[in-house]
C-alpha cells in the first residue's frame, strides 16, 4: 500500500486486512470447496466505502494463490451497454455472445448527381464486392437519365422519390434542392436506409448548395460533399429482429446458456472465480445472466462473487434478497468497523503513531466506522502537512483538526490541493469513466501535457495507471467529482471525447460509448444518430430497456434540431420501435401510448394498418381478446382488400381471437381465407403460421384427423424454411394429436423430435414444457419411471431459469408419481412443496391440486382424517375461485373416504355431486372417474345393480375416448364389486387383468393392493 505525504511516498508493506478476518475465513472455505466441483455465488453488500473491494481484492489473492484462474467484470453507473457485467469477462473467451446473431445490410454503392447530371461524389464500402466498373456506368448512365427526366421544361425539379433497378441491384434516387442522391444495394431494403439517405442529401444541399448552382466540375470545391457520399457507404443498418412472439426470458436464457457454457468449458480446464464489482449499476440484461448463472454453478468447478452497494438500487437489492432467499447465492454484509478496529487499522497506516485519544475518538465518530473515509482522511492529512513524520513517529502538527462531514467533503479538500491542469485531466476523466484507455485522455488537447498531469493525480491518490488503462483510485472520486462540473462544460467535454472515440474507433465497434456522450454534448445530429444505431443493436440483443432509453435519447436529440427532412419518418420509426420494446417487458400501457403518437403522424396506409396489428398484439397479450379483434378490423378495413402481408397478418390475429371467443367455425373460416392469400403471395411463413392455426383448431374441437394434415403441412413448410423454433411448436401439437388419436407411437416420436430441436435451439422454456408434457404422458400410460425422469428433467431446468409456477407444477407431478411407486412419504413431500411454491406466488390452482394430491396420499396412508381435512380444504378454495374441475377431484376424495370407512350413503352423495360437476363442465375425462368412485360408493351402499351399471358407463367412455390405459382402475372396481357379491371366480378375473397390466407399467402401489385382495379371495 502507498501514502502520500509532503516529504514524498511513503511505502508500507504491511497491507493487512483489518476487521474482516471472519469473511475472509468464510470466503478461504468457499474456494477450497470450489476446487472440488462445489461452486458457490457469493454477494458482498454494504455500504460506500465500508471495504468491499479490499475483501474482493483478498477474495483474488487468496484464490490466485490456490490456482484458481480470476476473471473480472464490472458496472458502470455511466454506461448502459447491454450485458455490459460480462464484456470484459468473455472478450478473452470468444466473441462477444450477444452479437452472435447480429446481421447488417449496407449500400454497395453511393454517389451523387447535380440537376446538370454531372457526378460530384461517389464512394462504396470496402466489403462491395468488386463493383465492376461498366455496371457502375451502367447505373451512372440510368440515373443521369432519371434526372434529366426528374425537371421539367423550365428546370423545375418534379417530387418523389425514385426507384430504379439494374439486374439484381436496385437503386433508390433522393431529390435534393442542388443535388440527386444515389444509393445502390441488393436484398431487401432496411426501413432506416431512406431516412438517412434523406439526412445525407440535406447535409450537402446545406454544405455545397451555394456552390452547385454555377459548378463547373472543379471537383476541390465540392470535397464535403464526397467526405458526406464516404460517410453514409459506410454506414451498417442492422436487420431487425421479429419481436412479435418473442419471450424475452427464454431468449436471455440463450444468452446466458452461452455464457454458462464459455465459463464451464474453461472451468474444466483451471477452476475459475469471477469477481464482478458494483453490481448495483448493472443493467437488466446483466442481472438476468448473472442470476442464471448463480442457479446454476453449484456442481462446477465456479466461484461468483459479487459487490454490491447498499441504497444505491431497490431493484438489484431485491435480486440479490430473492437470491439469498432461494439458496441460490450467499450474502456476506459488510458492518462498520469496531473501535479496535479502526485502532489496528491506523496503527497499520501510521505505525508508532503518536496521533492523541481525542483525535482518534472525533475520527471514529465522524467516519462512523468507514474504512475508506478513515484512510482517506489519514493519506490528505499526510498529504497537506496536518500528519507528519519525525523520527519514524507520526504525529499531528496542530492539535485541532476538523474532520470532513462526508467523502464528498473529502474530495473536494482534495481538489482545493490540484493544479488547473490536472483539474481539467480530473473533470474530462470522470465524464470518460471510472476506467478507460489512456490514449483517449492524449488526444483531447484540452491538457499541455498529459503525463505530469497523470503524475499529479497518481500522486495525490486519485487515479492510477496500469498497462496504459487509467482507473479512478475509487468510484466515489468519479461520482463526486462528475457531480460537481457545471452542465456547460459536462457538453464541451461530452463533445470532445466523442469526437475521439470517432477519431480512435470504428464507430460500430464503440457505438454505445459515442451515443451515451454525444447525447450529452450540442451536437444534437450525432446525438440522433448514434442513439437510434445503440438502440437498435440493444433490441436486436434482446436488451429493450437499454434500447428503450437509447431511443428516448434519439428523440430528444431529434427534437432539439431544426426541422430537418424525413422528421417525421424518423420519430415514427423511433415511435414504433419505443411501442415495440416496452410490449416486450409488458409495459403495455406505454406500448400503445407510443403506437398512438406514431398513428398521429399520418403514416401511409399499410404502416397505420401494421400499427392497429399492434395494437391488437397488446391487447391480445392482456387478454382482451374482443378489443383485439377490434383492431384487427380497423387494420383490415383501412386496407380496403389491398393484401400484403400485413393484412394477412391481421386477418390471422382476428381468426385467433375469434378462436378464443368460442367462434371457432367464423374464425376457421378466416383462416382458410388468409391460406388462400398466403399462397398467392408466396409467403411460406405466413403459410406455414396459417396451417398450425387450422391444426390448432382441429385440437380443440375434437378433429383430430384434420388437425394432424393441417399439423403436418406446418411442419414440412416450418423445417424446409429453417424455422425451427416453429416446428418444435408444431411437433408438439402433433405429439398431442397422435395421442389423443391412440397412436402412442407416433405421439412419443413427435414429442421426442420437438425435443431435440428446442435442445438444438436451446430454449430451456420450450424444453421444460416439454419434458413436463412428456412426464405426464408417460405418467398416463404408466411408465412411471419414464414419467420420474422426464420430470426431474423438467424440474432441473425450471430451477434453473427460476421458473416458479413452472417449478410448482413440477412438484405437483413428481408427489403423483411417488404415490404410483408406494412412495407415499415422498409423494407427500413433493406436494408439501408445491403447496409452499403455489402460495408463494399465489397460484390458486397448483395450490388446490398440490392440496388435492395431498389428501390423496394420506389416503393411501390411511390417515383418514388429514385427508379429509385436505379435500375439505380444497372444496372450500375451488368454490371461491370457481374452479369447477379441481371440485369434481376434491367430492371424489371424499367419496373415497366414505366408501373406506364403510359410510356408503354420504359416498353416494360426495360422488353424485362430483358427476354433476364434471357433466356441467362438459369434461369425459371427469365424468368416468367420477362414474367410476359412484360405482364404489354405490357397491359400499349395497346397490350392487346400480354400481354395475355406473362402472359399465364408465368402461363404455372410455373405449370411446381411446383411454384404454385407465381401464385397470374400472377393472379394480369390478373386482371389488363381484368379491361383495359373493362371485370370487369373476372378481379374481377382474383383479389379475388390472393387476397384469399395473405391474407392466410399475404401479407398485397398485400391484401390492390387489396382491392383498387376491389373497384374501383364496382364503374364502
């Protein structure tokens, strides 16, 4: 450690770790568990400058020293870069993640033509191709003509914009008041290309207007207009993303999947610990991945700890408490020092110190135990004469010394000691960052010479340089000092540094550092331009908070210009992408409040009709699926039968929530309309959207057949195009449909290919759904240690995306599996847990189906009573929340109970009562189970002719339904009923078919039950 005095630098070596040696102690365990494939996350919160970062810096040391390899991150309270916690930690990796999917378009070729048609500039991006320069003269040659043709007898100029092609290449033409502005390019043509196109020929019309009206071809009069034509060929336009039908948490799951598997890859080969500092300034998108990461380190060879100041962000609190909560992270809270703290810590800055009992006494009550405050006080002190050193003691030159009130106090004592030079390096330094490349404060020219400037601040205390990166000695000097530059000159030197970085950088490479500091300079131009460009690479990186505070940024800056042409185009595509963005996080009020300010513009007819397309996604979303269809209309009717795919878009939208409204035979009907359009327009997405619609509706009404050829064409078109998300979808279906057709088979194939797509693509959400759909299947057809793994799968990856209803779901089935196994007390622990999770998050109805499952397995148990008290419970919460099928579960267990304690009568009551329901709620599936427990109920009450005819209906469902794999449950119940009757032969009949086919599929419980019953029947 080194201190500052007048006399010069004074070096101590014994920098040791005062007050924290149990955290230490704690954090020495925590890596040598690490080293033996027990990974741990770890948050270490307080307040400023209470010593997290020297803990963190002890974690490193001590985690260096054990071969455990370190990998840094940090926040920025400055930046709002997307996943910028991990930057820094995978660039050494691999490329950075979140791009991996970031496509551009740009132009091939761009020039310029005056009304004479005579070129005056012409540029290409290095990447064009190799333009062959007769197609060029080709394309010259068709735009003179356009401009010739562009005026009139009189030299006026005609309006509109003009459109060309030449072969593959297709030209857009941009009139101008002096000049024509050429774009060449191929594909399809980005929204954003002609608006910038429009700024670029404003710019020359304002830059070389005056001298176009008399050129005559002296091509250095004309130089910006060329530096113009270069700086638009090199602009990128990035392809935007679909977000309609995104899940924004499963595509975060992709990113931080990405990451996890980076981080394992390299923890294989050298244990790792990755240390991330000031956590509070982390951006959504980081804390996604870092709380993913957290769940899921704890079998890996993986250390996290992070720092987190306490007051700073509620939300990021809140995180890191739920984390705790969970046992996902640990928390280490760092308190203030004790007294014989602060004395062993000052006695290690000063040793042999002669510094008084009052003095010490005032500067513990005012740093209130602060470990930074207390250092910092001592090194100005040392500094600025008030400590010195005679005699290798330390003691004070004057007796009363007023300690500062706060650090920010301290800071500016400080700066009252710093020389106008290195106060400018300070200012402009802390509108850069906390730390940033050397290279970019000696290109400001704004200080006459760096180097003794960056002495000076090294030597007061309040920078350091490393390896040509400058870093603030604290985040609180950046913070204070930042704080205290007047508004005017945070714009002149906002300005200034990003000029640098557009001097240093490729501008796309540093396009989040140029937006965040020309939106905070005068240059309102870049400001607009370069906030739209982050904006667009935070959505296409499913980041839409960040995109969103770019895109506010952009307006602001498009508001603060002069009326520029294409304002109005710009604001509306800012307008729609803002909508877009908070529809994403479910901000929909927002969402539709942006969608409205961008219809006010008057757009054209199909972008307003796109905008009511939108408008209708919310309120779909919200479940307003009337209002949704309402929209819908407004969008079709504003067409007027122009269908483009927009209008087919909107007619697929109306068809579904007819759909949803119980209008299925209208709504069919407006999807087989858009099928007919689709095809006619070629687009095999849409065509493929429109069959799994159809398919869908042949689910729901019982048309399995037709849902299975409408499910199959979805699905060859889905994977010929590459759409695979989609065809998993559509697998999943036919999954469903080939199982309610009987095809077992088949159905298990289908489920098994959707699988192994969602694992291809790696959407965990679609994979947890799955494997849980595929338990429940298995659980059906009694393959019940098929059904326990896929739902253990399941559960794995629910706790890892932290999927709680999801989770809760999963308990439900895995206590319904252990109960088909004879497990009953760990059935009962499952459902004790789904119970804890569904009330957490207030799930009403996993709570009644964990309450339900539980009252079957003290059933089982015998504990007649408890269960009782269970279905009691459970009646009570379906009847509050109108939950008619959970009923009819709940009435059947207590007619389950009155039959096993021979109370036949009150059985028949609870059991009518369960039939009524599941006739009212129109469900087959309920109505044989509850035909079924009558039949019980009824043998318990004597009527043996009534139980026959109730367990002969129920067999009768079933065979029609193609459920035979619940028969063995019927067949026990027939057994029961001829051992009543008195005809063993038959019961025993009954008995060994259910027994044969539950042994078969592994019901234990089942197979023990009938054993008990055949044996009891050879005693007869």
């Amino acid at each position: 450690m080194y201190l500052y005095s007048g006399g010069g630098i004074i070096q101590n070596n014994n920098d040791k770790l005062v007050g924290r040696k149990e955290e230490a102690r704690l954090l020495d365990e925590i890596i040598d568990s690490s080293l033996g494939n027990k990974g741990a996350a770890v948050i270490i919160k307080g307040g400023a400058g209470i010593g997290k970062s020297r803990i963190a810096s002890e974690f490193e040391e001590m985690a260096e020293g054990k071969g455990v390899k370190i990998l840094n991150g940090r926040s920025d309270a400055y930046t709002s870069k997307p996943f910028h916690l991990f930057y820094d930690i995978l660039k050494d990796m691999d490329e950075e993640p979140m791009l991996r999917d970031s496509e551009f378009s740009y132009f091939t070729k761009v020039f310029a033509v005056n009304k004479a048609s005579l070129l005056i500039a012409d540029a290409s991006p290095q990447d064009d191709g190799g333009l062959d320069s007769d197609i060029f003269a080709g394309m010259l040659s068709a735009v003179q003509s356009f401009v010739k043709d562009s005026f009139d007898g009189a030299g006026k100029q005609s309006s509109g914009l003009g459109r060309l092609e030449y072969g593959d290449l297709k030209i857009v033409i941009e009139h101008g008041q002096s000049v024509f502005l050429a774009v060449v390019f191929s594909g399809e043509e980005h929204p954003n290309m002609k608006n910038t196109v429009k700024l670029a020929v404003n710019d020359i019309d304002e830059e070389c207007g005056d001298i176009l009206a008399e050129w005559k071809g002296d091509m250095s009069q004309v130089k910006s207009a060329q530096e113009i034509i270069e700086r638009l060929a090199k602009t990128q336009f990035l392809i935007r993303k679909d977000l309609e039908g995104v899940k924004l948490d499963a595509e975060r799951v992709r990113v931080a999947d990405y990451v996890l598997d980076h981080l394992t890859s390299s923890s294989n080969e050298q244990p790792l610990a990755i240390l991330l500092e000031d956590i509070h300034w982390a951006d959504e998108s980081s804390i996604f991945v870092l709380q993913y990461l957290m769940r899921s380190i704890s079998d890996r060879r993986m250390i996290i700890l992070a720092t987190l100041r306490s007051g700073e962000n509620d939300g990021i609190e809140e995180f890191a408490d739920k984390m705790r909560d969970e046992g996902s992270c640990m928390e280490i809270a760092l308190e203030r020092l004790a007294s014989e703290d602060i004395l062993d810590m000052i006695e290690n800055i000063l040793p042999g110190h002669e510094l008084d009992e009052k003095f010490i006494s005032g500067l513990e009550s005012r740093c209130e135990g602060n470990p930074f405050f207390i250092q910092e006080i001592l090194k100005h002190m040392l500094l600025d004469g008030s400590i010195v050193q005679k005699d290798k003691r330390y003691s004070l030159v004057e007796e009363v010394y007023t300690v500062p009130d706060n650090i920010e106090e301290l800071v500016h004592r400080k700066l009252e000691m710093i020389e106008p030079d290195a106060m400018t390096m300070l200012e402009l330094s802390s509108c850069i960052g906390k730390e940033f490349d050397r290279k970019i404060t000696e290109s400001t020219g704004a200080v006459a010479d760096i180097g003794v400037a960056i002495k000076k601040l090294e030597d007061c205390g309040l920078m350091s340089v490393e390896n040509d990166m400058i870093n603030f000695s604290h985040a609180l000097f950046q913070e204070v000092i930042y704080r205290g530059i007047t508004d005017r000159w945070k714009m002149v030197y906002h300005q200034n540094i990003g000029e640098i970085y557009e001097s240093l950088y490729d501008p796309d490479k540093v396009v989040y550092e140029l937006a965040r500091h020309f939106s905070r300079s005068r240059d309102h131009r870049k400001a607009f331009d370069y906030c739209s460009r982050a904006g667009e690479r935070s959505e296409a990186m499913l980041a839409p908070e960040q995109a969103i505070d770019y895109y506010l940024d952009a307006i602001k800056a498009l508001d603060s210009m002069r009326t520029i042409a294409g304002a109005d185009e710009s604001r509306g595509d800012l307008l729609l992408r803002l909508g877009d963005a908070y529809s994403l996080i479910s901000d929909f009020e927002k969402a539709l409040d942006n969608y409205d300010m961008a219809f006010k513009l008057e757009p054209d007819i199909d972008t307003k009709a796109m905008l009511h397309r939108k408008r209708a996604g919310i309120f779909e979303k919200r479940g307003d699926y009337i209002d949704s269809s309402v929209e819908c209309q407004k969008g079709l009717d504003l067409l007027d039968g122009k269908m483009n795919t927009v209008g087919i878009n909107l007619m697929l939208a109306r068809s579904t929530n007819l759909l949803r409204t119980g209008s299925v035979e209208e709504a069919r009907e407006l999807a087989n309309k858009a099928l007919e359009l689709a095809k006619e327009l070629g687009d095999r997405k849409i065509e493929a959207n429109t069959y799994h619609l159809l398919g869908s509706m042949g689910l729901i009404t019982g048309q399995f057949t037709t849902a299975i050829e409408s499910l199959d064409r979805a699905r060859d078109i889905r994977e010929d195009i590459g759409d695979e998300s989609g065809a998993s979808a559509t697998l999943n279906n036919l999954g469903i449909a080939h199982y309610y057709t009987g095809d077992i088979n088949l159905a298990l194939e289908c489920y098994e290919k959707s699988l192994v797509i969602y694992q291809k693509i790696g959407d965990k959400y679609g994979m947890a759904s799955l494997l849980n759909n595929m338990g429940g299947f298995s659980q059906d057809f009694g393959e019940l240690s098929k059904a326990l793994d896929y739902h253990m799968q399941s559960m794995d990856i629910k706790k890892q995306i932290g999927d709680k209803y999801g989770m809760a779901s999963s308990y439900t089935n895995l206590g319904i599996v252990h109960r088909g196994l004879g497990k009953l007390d760990e059935a009962l622990e499952f459902n004790k847990k789904g119970l804890k999770l569904a009330t957490e998050i207030a799930n009403a109805k996993e709570i009644v189906i964990n309450i339900n499952n539980l009252g079957e397995a003290y059933l089982e148990k015998g504990e007649y009573s408890m269960a009782e008290e269970q279905y009691k419970k459970a009646i009570m919460l379906c009847q509050e929340c109108k939950d008619k099928h959970q009923e009819s579960h709940s009435l059947r267990g207590m007619a389950k109970i009155n039959i096993m304690m021979k109370d036949g009568e009150k059985a028949v009551e609870y059991a009518d009562e369960a039939l009524a329901l599941s006739a009212e709620i129109g469900s087959q599936g309920e109505e044989w189970r509850s035909r079924n427990i009558l039949g019980g109920a009824l043998r318990a009450a004597r009527s043996f002719d009534r139980a026959q005819e109730e367990l002969n209906k129920a067999l009768e469902i079933l065979t029609a339904t193609g459920s035979s794999e619940k028969e063995p449950s019927v067949m026990y119940e027939f057994g029961l009923l001829y051992r009543d009757m008195g005809n063993v032969d038959e019961a025993k009949k009954c008995f060994s078919a259910a027994r044969s086919i539950y042994d078969k599929r592994g019901y234990v419980r089942d197979v023990n039950k009938i054993d008990r019953e055949l044996v009891n029947l050879d005693q007869l």
